[in-house]
C-alpha cells in the first residue's frame, strides 16, 4: 500500500510586522473607543472615529530629531472647546510608540511643545491662520475637522462627508516641518495642496 502523505500549508513563522502590529492595534483601539460611550447619534459615533484617528496616527508618524521627546512622553493637545469629552480616557497613560501618552486641553498654542500633535477644535476656526503661523518650525503635527483645513495651512483633515470620516492630508504642508509620514498612512488618505 502506497504511503500517503498530506500537505499542509506551510506556517507562517515570522514575526508579525509593524505594519500589521499596527494595523492590529488600530482596529483594537478604535474598539476600545467605540464601547467607551453608550452608544448615541451619529455625532457620537463620529467623534469616536475622530478621536480614534488622533490617537492611531502618532504610529504613523517620525518627528525630525529624535530627541524631541525628551521626557519620554508623547503629548496630543486639544486646543479650544474640545468636542471629545472622556473619550481619551481609556488611553491616557498608556505607551505608544515607547512613550508615555498624554493628553491635553488646551486654550492657548503658545504652550504647545516640539514633537506633539494639536487637534485644533472648530471654536478655533476664525483664528487658524494665527494658531498655524505659532506653530511654525515648532514640528508640531496639526489635524482639524475645521473645513479647508489643510488649504489654511493645517496639515491632516478628519472631516465627516457623507456620514463618513475622510482622511486628507497635505503634504507640502507636513514637509515643511520635516515630519515624516508613513507611506501606509499615506496611502489611505486623500492628498491635497
């Protein structure tokens, strides 16, 4: 009688990439964002997306001097009357990149620090151009739903169109500040000038 032998695909033995560690943590914390409030309206839901964005796209970014973050902690500002209440509750001080994160409300960006990210909040609307020219050679990252947002000189768009969040991102305006941003991020994005 004829040995039979059976095949198998071959395992995959290699470790998991950062790109998909990343990817991993992204659906897992947009997760933990989701379930952290009773589910709502839309604009809940919104936020919640919104805010899962902010905190994702610190892994797809590299500052320009590796020592920006000096005190081992990476910060993300909210500058004006934030929209997000305790949705960042369930990461506050937790690590991200091997920095501890922390997370700011803010009214003024002249307290802003090199190396962080500010979301600028809507109510900041009608003083961006002044907010933006403060933060200028400071490589801080800029992100708003505010619209024309990255046409104004911010740097990545999260607005709703559509009943969805829409990723835009300038890049002149991000390598004016020797940030450097993730070709993965890129790609899901819609750039813009």
């Amino acid at each position: 009688m004829a040995k039979t032998t059976h095949r198998y695909p071959k395992r995959n033995t290699k470790k998991p990439g950062r790109f998909r560690i990343t990817v991993y943590t992204a659906v897992f914390l947009t997760t933990i964002f989701c379930s952290a409030v009773s589910a709502g309206p839309n604009d809940d839901r919104a936020l919640k997306i919104k805010a899962a964005y902010i905190y994702n796209i610190i892994n797809f970014v590299e500052w320009p001097d590796p020592n920006i973050h000096k005190n081992d902690s990476i910060t993300i500002y909210i500058l004006g009357k934030s929209p997000f209440d305790n949705l960042f509750e369930p990461v506050m001080g937790r690590t991200i990149k091997g920095k501890k994160l922390v997370i700011k409300n803010i009214d003024s960006p002249e307290t802003i620090k090199p190396g962080s990210l500010v979301f600028i909040c809507r109510s900041e609307k009608n003083r961006l151009e002044s907010i933006i020219h403060t933060l200028k050679q400071k490589a801080v990252l800029t992100l708003s739903d505010i619209q024309d947002f990255t046409r104004r000189g911010g740097m990545i768009c999260v607005p709703e169109k559509d009943e969805r969040i829409k990723l835009l991102i300038n890049v002149g305006n991000i390598k004016r500040e020797n940030i450097i941003i993730s070709s993965k991020l890129l790609e899901l994005a819609t750039l813009t000038d």
